[in-house]
C-alpha cells in the first residue's frame, strides 16, 4: 500500500456549487461510530445510509484516545470496514473508512500514529482543542480564540495530508466567539490554491447561506459533512445543502 503522502487527492469526492445542476449529490463525509465516540455501529450507520441513497459514506472516526476505545481499535475498524464492504458490492454505495484528525501544533503535526497515516483512506483535518490551552476555553478572549482557530486553520491547509477540513471557524464559534465570516473567505481562497475541500457542516454552520455564497463565488472543492453521531443524523447535510441552494431547479452531477 502508498504511504497517504503519495496517494493523489480524489476529487471526486466532493463537489463544487457551480457543478451543482438539481440537487446535492447523496454523500455523506464527516460520520463517526461506535468505534470513537458515535452510538450507531460502523454497520448500523452504513445501514442507515443504504435506506437513505446515500452513495458515498466516509467514515471519519475521531484519533484521541480519549474518544476511541483503547489499543487496537484503528485495527479492528479497518477490518470491519472491510468485512462491510464485501456486503455492498450488489448496492451503490461506497465506503471509505477514514479518519478525523485534529492538530497537535500550528506546525502541520496532526494527532495520530503510523498506522493510522499510511492506512486511513480519507484525511478530516480539524482544529479541535487549541495547541498550548486543551479544550479548556476559560481565560481564552475572542481575539485569542479567533486567532488560534486562524492559525490552526492555516497549519491545516499547509499539511499535504489532509484531504478537508472539518466544520473551519467551529470550535471558535461553539465555545467562544463567532468566527469572522471574512476569515472563513479566506480559508477558502486558500484552499482552492491547495485543492483542498472545506467542509460545510450544519452542526457548527447556521445559518448556511453565506457560507455557500462563499464556497460559490471561489469555486472551492466542497465536503458535505452531517458530524453524525447516530444513524439518524446520516445524510443531514446534504438535506440542509438542499434546502439552503441558491438555484433550486438545476441538476447536481460531481466534479470529477
């Protein structure tokens, strides 16, 4: 197997607005099972997901240990997804069992083992706990807060890794400050430049429009991701995007 730095970014993947004809494409990016902190198993969430029509599912378990269930348990997802697969090859939907990945550092470090970077197959990038504070925001003002989660971005976007980036502005905006909106273009731009996605993720984006407005108008790759914990938030995204488009009458194909 190529180690990930090698493997080219699969553009397929996600989609931009202006491709967008009819509808969102039925993809679901950003899910995590029971293998991390979800309460749906890895097969429970793919079952929900074939009654849905959703056709692309990327699983994209958490790395902390304090979120997935002691050693060996990357092991063992991958070799569910696996087994999974085998079941799915009569049904149009395909599985891609990734990671979600959060930064150690603002120096392109990301939170995992070797394991993990030479055999995910689909690379979340986050900004979780801010390097040097952990998830403790008390003391943080939101000029810090909006600057950390700027900088954290940035290292994002500079890791050749990483093939999106998870809810841009999110833990900024839940537990501090809204995250600028200017900032959020910016991360954009830039992330056309890298041929990177940016994901939109109604669990931290609402309401949606501007941030489609800004997707939109760069043309940046775009990762529908629902941050689903349960089966049942399977596909909340791409519902959300529907509702939320700016042209309503045209008809979705991909960018290849």
């Amino acid at each position: 197997m190529r180690p990930l730095a090698n493997r080219p970014r699969k553009k397929h993947r996600f989609f931009t607005w202006d491709s967008l004809t009819t509808t969102i494409p039925p993809m679901e990016n950003h899910a995590h099972s029971t293998h991390s902190d979800g309460s749906g198993s890895l097969e429970q969430m793919v079952g929900t997901a074939l009654r849905r029509g959703i056709t692309q599912l990327i699983m994209t378990e958490h790395t902390e240990p304090s979120l997935t269930h002691g050693e060996g348990w990357f092991s063992a997802y991958m070799r569910e997804g696996e087994t999974i697969r085998e079941t799915l090859q009569a049904h149009n939907l395909e599985l891609i069992m990734g990671l979600e990945v959060p930064i150690t550092d603002f120096s392109g470090g990301l939170l995992w083992d070797e394991a993990m970077k030479n055999n995910a197959e689909f690379v979340l990038g986050a900004v979780h706990a801010y390097p040097g504070h952990g998830w403790d925001m008390r003391g943080i003002t939101p000029d810090e807060a909006i600057h950390l989660e700027y900088r954290g971005l940035l290292a994002l976007l500079d890791n050749p890794l990483v093939d999106a980036i998870a809810h841009p502005g999110g833990v900024c905006t839940r537990f501090v400050t809204p995250f600028p909106q200017e900032l959020f273009e910016d991360v954009v731009q830039r992330a056309v430049t890298k041929e990177m996605a940016i994901e939109l993720n109604p669990a931290y984006l609402s309401p949606m429009e501007p941030y489609i407005a800004m997707c939109q108008r760069h043309g940046v790759l775009i990762s529908p991701g629902s941050n689903a914990h349960t089966p049942e938030e399977i596909g909340l995204a791409q519902r959300v995007l529907r509702e939320a488009m700016p042209h309503p009458n045209k008809k979705a194909s991909v960018r290849a």
